[in-house]
C-alpha cells in the first residue's frame, strides 16, 4: 500500500514547552488509525498539523507526496480544501443554514455547489430525509452525521475527526462509527482522535501519545473486525 | 482681444463647471449654506449702485451729487445679468428735497422715492416682484405700507412725525420746483437711522414732483453672494489684472465683486459698491458656519466610523467560529474578508439609505423650526454621501478584517 502520510521527525515547540517531540508515523492510504491519549498529550497539534492548520517547528510532514511544513498560509488552504475532510467534536455546523447548504458550503469553497452531490453526501450518513432542517432541529448524532458528510463532500484523501463522537452519547457513537467503517471499507483514510478506548480500539491501528512523544504503536487488525462488530451495528 | 474675450460671457463649459463647483459648495448639508445667505439678508441691501460721477463724489468727498440720475428703466436689467437668480431684491431710489406744510407749519424736508412691491414681469417672462419692503424688514411700521401705485399717500419716519406731531391718516403739502400737492400719511416707519427724518413716497410722485421723470439716484440691490476670497479681492481692485482663467472663475462666481461688476455690464453710467460692512459681516458668519458645519460632517463621520468599527468587530468575534469553520473548509483570507466587506456594504447602503431621508425629515423639520421654511434638497447630497458612506464603512472595516486575517482555525475549532 502507497503511503498517503508520513510525519519525520515532527516536533511543535511552544517556548520551552514540546508540545509534540521528534515524531516518526506513515499513514498507508486505506488505513484506519486512531490517535489517543490523555489531556496535553499532543494529540490535537498532532491533528492540525496533519490537517493544514499549523506547521511544525522541526521536522518534515508529507501529504500525499507534497511536503507541507514548506508551504505557506495560502498553499496550506488549497491543500486542506483539497485532501482533507475535517470533523470537529462540536460539529460546527452554520446555525442559519440547513442540512443540505452546511454541506454545500464545502462545496462552494472547494469547486461548485451541486445540491444533487451534497443530497447524496447526507444519504450516505442516512440524512436525505433531515436535509431541510436547520442544525437547531437535529439530535447531536444527526449533526456529527452532517458534519461528516460535509468532510466528504469533496472527496478528500484522508477524513479527520478530531473527537467525533466526544458529544455523543452510545446509539449514536455507534451509528458514528458504523459509518466510519463503511468509509474505510470503500477505502478512505481515516484518522481519528479520540479520548474513547472503545473508538480507538475500533481502528486498525492505535497510537498512543503522552507529553507530545508518541509512546506505543499497536497493530488491531486482528481485533479490527471483532471490535467494529462489539461497537457499530455492522 | 484679451478685454473681448473678458467682456464677453464665458462658455457653457465653464458655466458647467463652475456651476458645479458653486452646486457642491451649497450642497454643504443640504444647501444650508444659502439658507443662511438668505436669513442674513435681513440686513439690507449689500450693494449700492449710483452714478459713476455720483460715487465718484461720494468716495473723495463723503457727499453724492444729485444733478446725476440712472435711468429707471435700466432697473429692471438687474434680473439679467448672469448672476440674476442671486439678486433677492433691489429697489430704485430718488432723492429730494421739499417744503412740508402741515398743521400751519413749514419745515423743509428731505424725500425719497421708491418702488415699494413693484410687480413686473420680465423680457424672460418671468414674474417678479420686488422693492424697499423686501430691503427694509426691520421697519417697525405704524399703519400700513404705501402701496406701489399710490402717488397721493406717504410714509413719514418716526422722528420726523414726532417733530411736526403728524399722525397716520393726516394730510401733508409737499412743495417742490414751484408745485404743491397733497399726501396723505398712510404710514410712520421706524428705522432706527437716518431715514426717520424722511418723508418716503413712491418713485412716481417725487419723479414728478422733482421734475424727474424716468431718473432715480441709486438702486440697492440685496445679492447672495460667496464669501471673498483671495481671487475676489484681487479682481475687486482691478478685474483687468486677472488671467483669462481666472477672470471666468471669478466670473462665474458670486463673488460680490462679481456681481458688481456684471451689475454695472448693464447699468448704463452705474457703478456697483458693495456694501462692504454687511457684505463682510455676511462672509465671516457664512464663513465660520460652513466651518462648523464641515466640523459637525468629519466628526460625525469619525463618530460613524468608530462606532462601526465597533459593530463589525463584534460581529465578527461573535461569529469567529463560522468564519473559522469557513476557512477550515478551505476559504482563503481574501474570500472571507470579502463576504463580512459585502455584508458590510449592503447593511451599511441600507443604513445609508435609512439615514439619507431621516436626515431629510430633520433638515426639514430644522428648516421649519429655524428658517420657517423648507430646505431645498441638493442631488448631489446623495452621491457625496454615498461616496463617504463607503469609505467611512471600509475604514470603520479596517480593525475587523484585521482581526480576521489573523484569526486561525485551530484556535476557534477546538473549543471543548
């Protein structure tokens, strides 16, 4: 398998403080890997860095064979816009919007707005028929599901989550995860962070940060299947 | 060549131009400027037009002669001239002495004869009415004013009433060049001047009773005119001394000195003197109001400014996670700041508009309650605010789209 990303030698220094330390990590495209840790770990520089949204202080970070900590303010949009699909703990979904322009809004910034496009996105999470509601008249697992449509939206290399299901609570945890799996199984990448060892467990493989050093990598893919079984409905 | 050229009347495209520059000067908060021209014109006249041998006299001794008349019918030319629209009033006088006899005394007297609310209709075909009602508005009158067409009735100022104990009502005999006649005293003005020991009469009766038919001694013209400037005062010692250029500019211009000079263009024998104290007082107060006024403008513009600015960073800090998402998504800085400068833009034209006929109403309203009348609205008013709304709104922008360039995702998105 091609890998889709590599961190060498990342390091985030705020003062005297490594917020992430000499990190090494490939990504294979397809993979599902989840990010955990506890508070302060790194674990959400890691993911904006990743994301396009920061650079590192040392070190290299290469996406999809573009070396990102080189670029610039304005190259970094065009490559977030393009290769990522990002989805947030608080979904952040535009309250005067519906469904359907939340998921259009992408779209707009990415290439074109196409409402069929965007009304397919919200089937696939199972939304068709919420499509018209406002964020307001969703559930909290109804708007992460917009949420990820959105990041789909664009057909990105890889699907970020920082926390995904933080804000949810089991039955939609589980729906949110059911979903991640079809994902990777049409072959998308996903990286996740995530506090939950029940959502990180669930990955094909699982790195462990602690004081911005990355400590453990495990290898699930013997579990992988089993687990998504325990926690998603498939 | 070069005086032809002077004398002749300046194009149409400088009359444009200046027209504009004169247009955007009264424009000055919906054409208060002139409004308050018109409400100094309470002083009186502030130009003076006599014969030039006359003024001549006047000027090296501090006396006029009076064996030197204007012609009456070149009175009316006034309203011709280029600056016409900006002459308010103006009225013919004829100076005179005379022998009153009333109550069984004889005292000599001096008269003046005027067109009181001459009525008359132009070459142009426009109406006018005019004369020393409009020139005296002080005047506290007992009685009633002489009316335009009676040659057998008189006004008396007050001293002179006083004097010979003569009443509103009372029959006076007026003689003069060996012929008498009879007034009746229709009127006892107050002027607080010289005039009180007058007898006023119209310009018809001491014609004829002076023997002077068709002459008058001077004519006050009360004009709205643009405060002097260093042009004005330069072309009001001498307009040869002024470039081509410069004589249209001052041409086209109501300066006095101007307006002077086109007042005498048609004034056979005339020479034009402002008034200079009125005239000067005018200027300064018109002046220092206009100073005022664009003070007023640049602070409320500054006070508009801050408080947009206000406004729009505390829309933007309030919806800093959207705009944060937004660029997450992929929106580069230029786009978003362009969507919160349009949001902007079109909350600020609807304010604008909003503000544009509310300021009417209380221009009217301050018309009504200061003037007694109504302000007339310049259209150029809505370009010029149109254009300071714009900037004052990108300026008041500024700190926003600032706020917003520097703002990062990372630092909005991850809110726990």
């Amino acid at each position: 398998m091609s890998k889709i990303l590599e961190l060498k030698n990342v390091s985030k220094i705020y003062g005297n403080l490594k917020a992430l330390a000499d990190i090494n990590l490939s990504v294979n495209a397809g993979d599902w890997l989840s990010i955990m840790g506890p508070s302060g770990s790194g674990k959400t520089t890691m993911i904006n860095i990743i994301g396009c949204m920061d650079t590192p202080s040392v070190g290299n970070v290469i996406l999809d064979g573009i070396d990102i900590s080189k670029e610039n303010a304005g190259s970094l949009t065009r490559i977030r816009r393009d290769k990522i699909g990002l989805i947030f703990q608080q979904f952040h979904l535009i309250s005067y919007l519906t469904a359907v322009e939340n998921v259009m809004v992408a779209q707009y910034y990415h290439s074109m707005p196409d409402e069929e496009e965007a009304m397919e996105a919200l089937a696939k999470v199972g939304l068709a028929d919420r499509a018209r509601h406002l964020p307001a008249q969703l559930s909290g697992g109804e708007q992460q599901r917009v949420c990820i449509a959105r990041a789909l939206i664009n057909s990105p290399e890889i699907l970020l989550g920082d926390e995904p299901t933080g804000n949810l609570d089991e039955e939609n945890e589980g729906i949110v995860v059911d979903i991640f799996r079809r994902l990777h199984d049409e072959g998308v990448t996903i990286i996740i962070v995530t506090h939950d060892p029940e959502v990180g467990d669930v990955a094909q493989r699982k790195i462990i940060l602690e004081h911005g050093r990355l400590i453990d990598d495990i290898d699930q893919s013997a579990t992988f299947g089993e687990a998504l079984k325990l926690k998603g409905k498939g | 060549m070069a005086n032809d050229n002077k004398n002749s009347r300046p194009s149409e495209k400088q009359d444009a131009h200046d027209s504009f520059h004169s247009r955007v000067r009264g424009v000055a908060l919906y054409g208060y400027d002139e409004r308050y021209d018109r409400e100094l014109k309470v002083y009186g006249a502030n130009i003076t037009v006599r014969h030039k041998d006359a003024a001549l006299m006047s000027d090296l001794y501090g006396t006029g002669v009076n064996d030197k008349f204007l012609y009456e019918d070149d009175v009316l030319k006034l309203k011709s001239i280029f600056w016409g629209f900006n002459i308010l009033d103006f009225a013919p006088m004829l100076d005179g002495n005379a022998i009153m006899t009333t109550n069984g005394k004889t005292s000599e007297v001096s008269l003046v004869g005027t067109w009181t609310e001459k009525h008359a209709t132009l070459s142009t075909g426009e109406e006018l009415s005019t004369g020393l009602k409009g020139l005296r508005t002080w005047w506290d009158v007992q009685g009633e004013w002489l009316n335009e067409n009676d040659n057998a009735s008189v006004m008396l100022g007050k001293l002179l009433a006083s004097q010979n104990n003569i009443h509103v009502g009372d029959a006076i005999t007026l003689t003069a060049n060996g012929m008498s006649k009879n007034f009746i005293v229709k009127g006892i003005y107050n002027d607080g001047g010289n005039d009180d020991e007058k007898i006023l009469m119209t310009l018809a009766a001491v014609q004829e009773l002076m023997n002077l038919t068709g002459k008058v001694s001077s004519i006050e013209v009360s004009a709205l005119t643009t405060p002097d400037n260093d042009l004005a005062r330069k072309a009001a010692q001498d307009p040869r001394s002024l470039s081509p250029d410069e004589y249209e500019t001052w041409y086209c211009t109501a300066y006095v000195s101007a307006i002077c000079h086109q007042i005498q263009e048609v004034i056979r024998d005339g020479v034009a003197k402002a008034v200079r104290q009125v005239a000067e007082s005018e200027g300064t107060i018109l002046n220092k109001t206009t100073l005022l006024m664009i003070l007023i403008t640049i602070l409320s513009s500054i006070g508009s400014a801050l408080a947009i600015s206000n406004l729009i960073t505390a829309s933007v800090i309030e919806r800093s996670q959207e705009l944060g998402l937004l660029k997450a998504l992929g929106a580069y800085n230029w786009q978003i700041a362009l969507l919160v400068l349009l949001e902007v833009m079109l909350t600020g034209l609807a304010g604008g508009v909003a503000g544009y006929f509310l300021g009417i109403g209380f221009a009217q309203i301050i018309g009504q309650t200061v003037f007694g009348s109504y302000i007339e609205i310049a259209r150029m008013v809505i370009l010029i605010v149109a254009v300071i709304l714009f900037f004052v709104t990108l300026l008041g922008s500024v700190p926003a789209i600032r706020y917003l360039m520097a703002l990062k995702p990372t630092e909005v998105l991850h809110g726990k």
